[in-house]
C-alpha cells in the first residue's frame, strides 16, 4: 500500500486491534499478581509510606481475586470496544485514540508507583516492555497514516480521566457481578491495619 492509499484508509489492525493485544498481556501480570502482592507486600508499605490515606490501604487489603478478575472482564469489553472502533474508523475513532492516551498513561502511572515503593508493584514489567512502547508506537503509525494524533495537554487530561473514569466503573461492575456490597470486606490485611490503629492512637497535643 502506497502513501497516499495508507492516508486515505488510516491505520490498520496492527495499531488498532493492537490495543487489546498490548492491553491483555499487561492485564494478565496484573490478574497473576495483584491478589498475591495485596496479602504479601502491600501490608508492609503502609510505615513506609505514611502520607498515602488509610483508605488506600483498606481498599488494597480489601481485594478478592474473585472481584478483580470480574473488573478485568468489564474493563476487557470496553477496550474491546474503543480497539473496534478504532479499527473501524482506521484509527480516527476519539473513543480509541481517548483509550489509547489512557493506555499510556496508564503504563507512566505504573512507572511512577514502582519508583515510589522503590520495587515491583503488579504491572510494572509489561509498564515499560508492553504498554508505553506500544502506545508510543501506535501515535507514531497514526500520524503517518495521516490521522492526528496531537500530544496537546488536553488530551493527555482526557485520557486520563477516560481511565479512571473506567477503572472505576469496572470496579463498580464487578462488585455488583460478584455479589460484593459498597463497602468491600474486612479481610484479614485490614483487621491488621485497623488493630494496628487502635493499638496505636494519634499523639495528642
């Protein structure tokens, strides 16, 4: 295919259906690895870092294979879908380009948390082999197809409120799909955390 015929279709499946293949192999690091890092090191960081809110925690300790798998699923429909749509329109879909944008940040946020811990944290080995090299790529294949792909700050904002928008509407999904209630269940990580509170109270001034 010459320049200009490329031009005129867009990108092909590589670049768009791409998206759900780069996502899928980085979910699955997470699925393997977060139940297990939850229980075994999470716990640990909580002295270490003390300006991270206790909710975090709690929710962190809180996670049930069961109920993140299900929000893999959810999430796993909705890149599914913005990948399609993307394949459709040869890349110029918004919702693809949006999840895209949300991809790669999403792989610099992962990035940042390892940096943080000062070690791994589920889906910081595919961050940087899968996810930002792929999105990287894919901008790059769009802009020769002849499909804008400004790197604007607007965008970057809107992908990443596409994520975390998502995100949580997967999790919400799953908790509702796993019979989980608003309020997640103590599991044993948080009856820790919440007897380490009570055993030791706040300095009074």
């Amino acid at each position: 295919m010459d320049g200009d015929a490329r031009r005129r279709d867009g990108a092909g499946a590589a670049v768009t259906l791409g998206l759900l293949a780069a996502w899928a192999v980085h979910d699955l690091e997470e699925v393997v690895t977060v139940p297990r890092w939850t229980r075994t090191v999470a716990p640990g960081l909580r002295d270490r870092l003390p300006w991270v809110p206790d909710g975090v925690w709690r929710r962190l300790a809180a996670t049930r294979r069961r109920e993140f798998t299900a929000a893999v699923a959810v999430m796993a429909v909705l890149v599914a879908a913005a990948a399609a749509d993307g394949y459709r329109t040869g890349g110029r879909s918004a919702a693809y380009r949006a999840a895209l944008d949300g991809f790669g940040l999403h792989g610099a946020a992962h990035l940042a948390q390892a940096a943080v811990v000062r070690g791994y944290t589920p889906g910081s080995v595919t961050a940087p082999l899968v996810v930002v090299p792929f999105t990287l790529w894919a901008r790059r294949e769009l802009r020769r197809a002849g499909v804008p792909a400004p790197a604007r700050p607007l965008d970057a904002v809107r992908g990443a409120a596409l994520a975390a928008a998502a995100t949580a509407g997967a999790h919400a999904a799953a908790r509702r799909l796993t019979g989980g209630r608003g309020r997640p269940r103590r599991s044993g990580s948080v009856r820790r955390v919440l007897s380490r509170d009570r055993r030791d109270p706040p300095d009074r001034p």
